[in-house]
C-alpha cells in the first residue's frame, strides 16, 4: 500500500498528527506523547494497515528534543512506517510503554533508557541492561561527556 | 645454551618511565619476570609445566573465534601441551584473554583470575586485550588493555591474530616459564591496582 | 502399597537464583542469564547483557562513513561481510553512487560463503552444546579452507573489510574461482556426513525435538528473524523481501518450518546451507567482466535526511539507520541487531523446561554477542 | 610370608599419601586471596539463599543409582574367577541379582522412578 493511502487512513485517526514524506523512503508520522499508545493500538489492530511487526526501536537526541523513533512494519501488506516522538524535557523524559501492543519493545525500550534516559511508564522490568547500575549520565546524549573513560579524538 | 632470539618483551623494570603519559592508567607488571638462577629442580619441574598448560574457556568477541580456529584441526594447539579449554578457573593454568574487556567485564576477569589456581599465567590476545584496539578512542566502556585489570605475560598483536601468532605466543610464555624459579615464587599477596584503563 | 503420592505435591520446595553468567560455555561468548530454577527447571530467564557492549555506535558519530565500515566488522564478527555489505549498500544508495554487476556479484558470492563460513561454526558449536565433541573438529576443518578463500582475496580471515563504498577493495584472485568450486565439491560430500555425524542421532533428535517451540504469531511478536524465524513459519528472509546486489538473479528456494522446535531451528539452517552452495554455483561461472570499484569523492556527505537499509546476514535481517545531517560523519547511526530481536523470544522457549533445554534453544537461535550489545 | 604382607600394604598405601602430600606441598606455589575461597559462579558473586529445599526426587535417583553402582563393582571380582569356579558361581551370581532386583522392584512400584 502506497504512502498516500497509508497517509489518508492514519490522518482520519487523529487530528494533531503531522506527515513527512521527503527525506525517507517511508511515511513518517509524528505523533504527540500523549496519543501515542493509541495510534500505536490502531496501527496495529486496523486491518488495512496491520502493523504487526516492530522492526526497530531508536532513541535519538536531537540536540534540543529527545525522541523515539519506532520502524513497525506489516508482515501481511509488507509495507513500512516510522514513527516519531518527541519531548522537550530533558531532566525526566518519559513515554508510554508499548510491549504490550508489540512484545518486541521490552529490551529495546530498556536500550533507549540505558542509553538515553528516557523512561516508560508501564515498563515491566525497565533496567540499565548494557551498562553498569550505578553508571552515571547517559552515554548517547550528544552533550554526554566522560573524561574519566572516553578519549575523544 | 644462551638464546639468541630477539625478545620484542618490555623490559619490566623501568616500564613506568617508558611509556609516559600516553598510556593510560597504571599498568601492572607481569609478577613471575625472568630471573637469574634456575636449579636442576626448577628446570625439572618448569619442564613439566609448560608442555601442559590448559587454557580457560574465556573468548568474549572476534578473538574467540581465531582461539577456536587454533584449537581446531588445523592449527591445533594441543600438540603443544595446550590439550584442552577448561571451563572453571579451578583446572585452568592460563588464561587466554580473547577479546574486548570493557569496564562491566573487568571484575569478572578479575575475580576469575583470583579464582585460578597458582601458577596462572595470562597470555593478553588481540588489539583489544593488548591496549583497547580499535575501541581506543570514542569509546566510554572498553578497558585500554588487560593489564589495567590483571598482570599480563605474553601480549599478541593483531586483530584478530592469525592462529599463528597464538601459537607463537603460547611459545614465547614457554620459554618464559623455562626461565622461572621457586625461588621468585609469588609471595601470596593479591595484586590491587585495578583501574579501568583510566587517566587518573 | 498405599497409592499415597509421596513426592511431588506434599513436599514444599524452594526456587533459588542462578548465574549462567558471563565466562560459560554454552553462552557463545559473554551473555549472562539470571535463571531462576526450581530444581531443575526453569521458572524464569532474564538475560542480562553489557559485558561487551563496546559502545560502538557512538564511535560512529565520530568517524566518517568510509570509517564506519571498519567498525561493523566488529559487531556480528561471524557474518563480517555482510555487514560491511549493509553500510556500503546504505552510503551508495543515499549518495547515489551507482555500482556495476561485477561488483554485486562479488558481493553476493562473499555474503554467501560468509553465511556458509558463520553456519558452519554454529553447527559445530551445536554438537558443543549438546554433548557431541567431534562435531567441533569437523565443523572448524571445513572452515578453514573457506578462510583461505577470503585470506587470499580479501587479506584478512574473519573481520574482511572488505566491502568499500563504491565497490570492494581488492579484486578477485586468479584462482579464487578454482578455490570456491573446489570448496564446494568438497563441501557437497561433507554435508551429509554432517546429517549422519548428528541430524539423524537419536540422543541429539531426543534432545532438540519438541522443545523450546515458538508459533509464527509469537516470532512476529516478538519481533525475531532469520533462521530463527523461519523455522516457526514466519517469512523473512531479506534476500527475497527486499532483494539487493546479485540476490534478484539468482532463484534459490527460502527455507521455512512450521514446528518451530529446536530441531526445525537445526534443520532450516542446515537446508540453508544447501541452497547457499545452490547460489554460489549459479554465480561463480558468469561474474561479469568490469572494475571492482567506481571512483568516489575523497569524502563522502550524505544529504540531509534519514536512511536504512536491511541486509540478511547468517542470524537475521540487521537494519543500518543513519539520520544525516549532511556532514561527513553520521548524525546517528544506529544498527538494529538480528540476535538482540531473538533474545526476546528466550522466556517463553524456555519457561518450564531443564537447564540442559536452555543451552540447546539458546544454541539453535545461534546468538553472537557483540552484535547485541554493540 | 603371609602376616608381613598383610602388613606392609596398608602401610605403603598410608605412607604414599603422605609424601605426595609432602611433596606437593614442598614445589607448589602458594597464593591465597579473599575471592579464592568464594564459590565460583560463572565470574559473579552469588546471591540469593542456596541452602533450600530442592525436590526429593534428586535425593531418591542418585540414591537409586548408587545402590546399583556398588553392585556393579561386585560383579567385577567375580568375574575374573568365574572360569575356575564354573557353574556354582553362576548360580550365585543369579541369586545376588534377584535380590538387588527386588530392591529395584521396591522402587519401581513406590514411584520412586517417576519424575513427573
């Protein structure tokens, strides 16, 4: 299914979500923090687009914002979307869970707040699964900076 | 019979002065250096020792592979008295260290060695073991070197190592336990000294 | 004799925590599972991982595309090519470098002989795990001789850097065509010799089937790939989906189960291996005369934007997502890692079964570790 | 001849383990450190209690087996004089079996065998 039709049943959901086509392959919507959880149950449960398959979960700082960035693809239709999500705060950045609309986002959202901070709420077991529990900063924050082990050339 | 072979080994005893401040942290010399005198019953018993070292089953990335490989038909090692991976440090002799050590892995390396029984040896395997590899810069959780964590007595360059280079290190360890003696034996006090690899 | 059932229910017994940790053999490197067992059997598995996490995608934001291709050696050590492949495919396509058959034909039949090179060492380390040492010597014999392959074309055994962007780095040697057909004449014989050394003994077929079974709704949920998957019926071999290099030539069949047990896990692997062979022998006779690389600028800057390509190596399908902000080192880089998707299915493979279970579903789903925790 | 000899194996035996021991002692190196008499875990510190009550069905099986072990090694004295002894032996043989098979017949109907 191409982008447009995917654009014109996703717009019908919701208001205050915006498109972007240039600069990707793919369809991107942006999706406010608060409508996430359920933009994410239509994309998966509507039958035409049947997203069912989370191929990727990433944590992007965006120099200003924090964002998720969510690649659900649909085994059936074969087609793909991606979809963003921002918040400004950086102190306590946090979004609702997923894993249970899609299992695969348990240890990827435990990615994203090890490497990010960026916290789920609903999160089952949300915990520093790369680095050690009592590390501190978040290493893939663009103003993350560790003088006592990086050497940056 | 004196060797005539060109040891490439830093000499041990001024290796602070050496290196300066562009290796990070401070390094711990290997304990069991070479030493002078070596009796009939040393050499006896060093004899005896060399031609049976077991490694411990210890690869954590890309190295693993190549310690494999040396195992393997092939290259094997156990034609040399390296007859097999043991999996407890308890009936490991030496410990291979196959990989990248980043900093969650460094006490575990740690407590296996204090875990091995004497005389454990450590044979440092690939850039990575050696001084961080290719993780040297821009990396916030790789260890510069094994030897932040524990003494090392034979390094390998090469990433990874050809399956010959190993097994020339396994050589260059034999010949230095040839040169041991009880005498030298360590004193049983554990080795401190462990700093992730950092500029303090 | 009373008919009183004297051992299981009556007598109250405890669960305790247990670490299937870092330096184990069955972990495949430096996993460490906290299982928590109830004598024997596991009540629950919780991965714990970071003991080679070499923070290599921030190194990406620091070094220039061209240089990013050095770094992805690293991260699935066993299908290194192929990686490379990913990176170089996603740079030329966002740059718009166009690349000659002969190239994509080079790169197809590495890929393949890295997928060869990468399930061969799994069959070894299978036979490992499950009890059979001489799997260990037959598996690694093999691949030595594909290693001499790639050390005399690509300089290097395991980690090649090989795949450059704009081609490859060194052409063909005279007789890598007579090494690869050798390679394969041998191999063909060998192949079943490995389904005789362990496919069809009873002690492995006891071991692997029925256990750890996974259905197509739980794989896709679960957001797994590669062999992995297909053995559960779930269709997602790369090659065929989104084909890329030489893959849209070559008619091979993908390789699907519907048990979805471990040994539906063995077999698809092993039936891979077979249709790989099948691919190098339709390419190797006809490359295509041509450069082995197209001329590049020095330094290479992607538009603005953001980029991904997926690539089938040996464990799955690994995503290369750049976001570019038109300088010459990515903005983000992020690698969506095949073996960190098929930890999630591991819980529910392994709830309920022994310890001896886990080591063989933890085997057949063939995790390399560096690639999860990058 | 008879009593000396008697004599002189239990004490050999007695005597070699002490200069092994001796001996050992004498060339190993020794180096103790807190960690080394922690258990070994894979590289990490245990945690958790380990002194718990696990199922009986263990105990019962290794119990089992070592009944049955012992009774192997009986077999193998009698098996190298069973030439010389001819027939009687094996008769003996037959009611040692048919004993040890009613223990296992015990077992067998208590459930002790069961697992699930």
């Amino acid at each position: 299914m191409g982008n447009t039709e995917l654009k014109n049943i996703i717009g019908s959901w919701s208001e205050n979500l915006t498109f972007v086509e240039e600069g990707s392959e793919f369809l991107i919507v942006e999706v406010p923090a608060n409508e996430l959880r359920d933009i994410a149950e239509k994309l998966k449960t509507n039958k035409d687009t049947a997203f069912d398959y989370l191929f990727s979960l990433t944590g992007v700082d965006y120099g200003t914002e924090l964002g998720i960035v969510y690649h659900i693809e649909s085994t059936t239709h074969n087609h793909m979307i991606v979809m963003k999500v921002k918040t400004e705060d950086r102190e306590t950045p946090n979004f609702d869970t997923v894993t249970d609309i899609w299992a695969a986002a348990y240890f990827n959202e435990s990615e994203a707040y090890d490497l990010f901070g960026i916290k789920f709420n609903g999160h089952k077991n949300l915990r520093r699964i790369f680095l050690d529990d009592d590390w501190k900063g978040w290493p893939l924050r663009k103003d993350y900076v560790d003088e006592f082990n990086m050497l940056t050339r | 019979m004196e060797k005539t072979r060109i040891t490439m080994g830093v000499d041990v005893k001024n290796m602070e002065t050496e290196l300066g401040n562009e290796f990070p942290g401070n390094v711990i010399p290997a304990a069991n250096g070479g030493n002078i005198v070596v009796t009939k019953l040393d050499a006896a018993i060093n004899w005896g020792r060399k031609h049976s070292l077991w490694s411990l089953y210890f690869g954590t990335s890309c190295c693993a592979i190549e310690m494999m490989q040396t195992g393997a038909p092939r290259h094997d090692y156990s034609r040399f008295g390296f007859e097999v991976a043991r999996v407890t440090p308890r009936q490991a002799d030496l410990i291979i260290i196959a990989g990248t050590i980043t900093v969650k892995m460094a006490p575990v390396l740690r407590r296996l060695y204090d875990q091995m029984a004497e005389p454990k040896y450590v044979i440092a395997m690939g850039a990575c073991a050696v001084s961080g590899g290719p993780f040297y810069f821009n990396s916030y959780s790789v260890v510069r070197g094994a030897d932040h964590v524990i003494p090392v007595d034979v390094y390998v360059p090469g990433c990874p190592p050809r399956p010959e280079s190993l097994l020339d290190a396994m050589f260059e360890l034999q010949n230095k336990i040839t040169e041991e003696s009880m005498a030298h034996r360590v004193n049983n006090n554990p080795i401190d000294g462990f700093d992730e690899g950092t500029t303090k | 004799m009373g008919n009183q059932q004297f051992l299981a229910d009556k007598i109250r017994t405890e669960e305790y925590l247990l670490n299937m940790g870092p330096q184990h053999p069955a972990t495949h490197g430096v996993m460490r599972m906290v299982l928590k067992l109830d004598g024997e059997e596991i009540r629950d598995v919780e991965p714990v991982m970071g003991y080679i996490h070499r923070s290599i995608e921030k190194m990406c934001e620091h070094v220039s595309y061209k240089q990013a291709i050095h770094l992805t050696d690293r991260l699935d050590y066993l299908s290194s090519h192929m990686n490379n492949e990913a990176v170089a495919l996603l740079v030329e396509k966002a740059a718009g470098i166009e690349v000659n058959d002969r190239i994509k034909v080079i790169r197809t039949i590495m890929a393949e002989l890295t997928r060869l090179a990468s399930h061969q060492l799994w069959w070894a380390v299978m036979g490992m795990d499950t009890g059979a040492l001489t799997t260990f010597f037959y598996g690694f014999r093999d691949r030595e001789l594909i290693n001499d392959i790639f050390e005399e074309t690509c300089g290097s055994r395991l980690t090649m850097n090989y795949s450059l962007i704009g081609g490859v780095r060194y052409d063909l040697h005279e007789n890598f065509v007579k090494r690869v057909k050798d390679f394969i004449a041998h191999f063909k014989k060998k192949l079943p010799e490995y389904d005789n050394l362990l496919s069809n003994n009873v002690i492995f077929r006891k071991r692997t089937e029925g256990i750890g079974i996974l259905t197509k709704e739980q794989v896709i949920d679960f957001g797994m790939n590669g062999p992995t998957a297909r053995a559960s019926g779930f269709a997602c071999d790369i090659r065929k989906k989104l084909p890329y290099s030489a893959y849209d030539k070559v008619d091979f069949q993908e390789i699907l189960a519907t048990e979805g047990d471990a040994f539906a896990r063995y077999k698809v692997r092993i039936l891979e291996m077979w249709e790989s062979m099948s691919i190098i022998e339709q390419l190797i006779d006809n490359i295509p005369e041509g450069e082995h690389r197209v001329k590049t600028k020095a330094v290479i800057k992607l538009p603005e934007g953001e980029f991904l390509q997926r690539v089938e190596t040996a464990r799955g399908d690994l995503g290369v997502y750049v976001i570019s902000d038109g300088k010459k080192n990515p903005y983000r880089l992020k690698f969506r890692s095949p073996s960190f998707a098929n930890m999630h299915g591991l819980n529910t493979m392994s709830v309920g079964t022994k310890i001896a279970d886990l080591v063989v579903n933890f085997s057949t789903i063939d995790v390399v570790v560096p690639d999860i925790d990058r | 001849m008879g009593i000396e000899a008697l004599l002189v194996f239990p004490l050999a035996g007695i005597a070699l383990i002490f200069i092994a021991n001796f001996l050992a002692n004498l060339i190993s190196y020794k180096s103790d450190n807190p960690t080394k008499r922690e258990p070994y875990e894979s590289g990490i510190q245990t945690f958790g209690k380990t002194w718990i009550q696990f199922r009986v069905g263990y105990y019962l099986f290794a119990i089992i087996f070592l009944i049955f072990d012992v009774e192997v090694i009986f077999l193998m004295p009698w098996a190298v004089v069973f030439k010389e002894v001819g027939a009687v032996a094996l008769v003996e043989i037959l009611v040692f079996l048919a004993i040890l098979g009613i223990g296992l017949l015990y077992a067998w109907k208590k459930r002790a065998l069961r697992w699930e």
